[in-house]
C-alpha cells in the first residue's frame, strides 16, 4: 500500500495486488501499461489513451515529476514504513542536516558568494578560502538556510573555525 500526494495537494491511497492489479483509494482500476522507452510510458485506461514520462525522480525521497498528456505533476509516494515513521514523529530524521560550517584549514576567505537569510541547496557554492596558494570552494552539506555569517571577504581563519551557521 502507498500513500500519493499529487502536486503538494491531492493524496489518494494506492494498493497493488499480487496479480497486476491496482486499487486507487479503494476502487479497483485495470490499467494497460507499457513501457515504450525507458522512462515513457502508454497507459490506457478507462477507455482513454495516456502519454506518461518520467522527467525527474529522486529514489530518497521518493519523489517523481512526470508529465502526463502535457501537463507536469509532482508524485510523492510513501509506503507503510514511511508512513509509520511520519507517524511517529521520526521521518525528518532521513533529511540531512546541515551542520555549521568550518573552515578545513587555516587561509584566507576570498570569497562569501551567500548572505544571512539565504536557502541554498546541497553542494551550493558558500565560500572560496585560500590556503596554501591554492583556492578550495566550500559547498552546502545539505539543503539548509544561512542563519550568520561569521567571516567577511579578507579575513583569515584558522582551521575548525566556523564561517557559516546554518538555522
């Protein structure tokens, strides 16, 4: 069984059988599905004839865009053990957390491409720092918001030094 959220807003109940069959919240459906290429798909139903392709996934977070006749939806899925854990309070715990950010080695920061207030995105561009003549880019752990800034363009730190924290 999984639960479907469609587009942040719809959710529907889906359960697969053991013979091919589907049951969306309760009605059974006889689709007629085939692969055509990888990723695009012929599904025929009720009568009616459907292009589908898959566009984006993410497996983590089991998250699908597909385009349908045209139009695009975001599908979440969430099986059993999904959704026990979100019953529980416990599915946060799968998303990585940004940890503040610290200086690997000791230089120069050449570079804060960010601001407080900022989203970035895992493996975002934060800070260039200098050390030993050589340029290293300091990149987001993980989705997060750039809660302060510690450092400025020209400053030296030293190694462990915190330059970012993340809210």
């Amino acid at each position: 069984m999984y639960k479907i959220k469609i587009n942040d807003q719809s959710e529907l109940t889906l359960e697969t059988g053991k013979d091919g069959s589907y049951s969306i919240n309760k009605e059974m459906v006889h689709p007629d599905i085939l692969e055509v290429k990888p990723g695009i798909f012929s599904v025929i139903m009720n009568n009616q004839s459907h292009n589908a392709e898959v566009i984006r996934r993410d497996d983590k977070e089991k998250v699908f865009h597909i385009r349908v006749n045209g139009n695009v939806y975001k599908v979440q899925a969430r099986d059993r053990y999904d959704e026990l854990l979100h019953e529980l309070g416990l599915d946060n715990l799968k998303s990585k957390k940004a940890a503040n950010l610290k200086a690997p080695m000791p230089g120069l920061v050449v570079e804060v491409a960010v601001k407080e207030g900022d989203e970035v995105k895992q493996g975002d561009r934060l800070v260039v720092l200098e050390a030993m003549k050589m340029e290293n880019i300091l990149k987001a752990p993980a989705d997060a918001v750039i809660k302060k800034i510690n450092v400025s363009k020209g400053n030296a730190v030293e190694k462990n030094e915190v330059l970012i924290v993340f809210g």
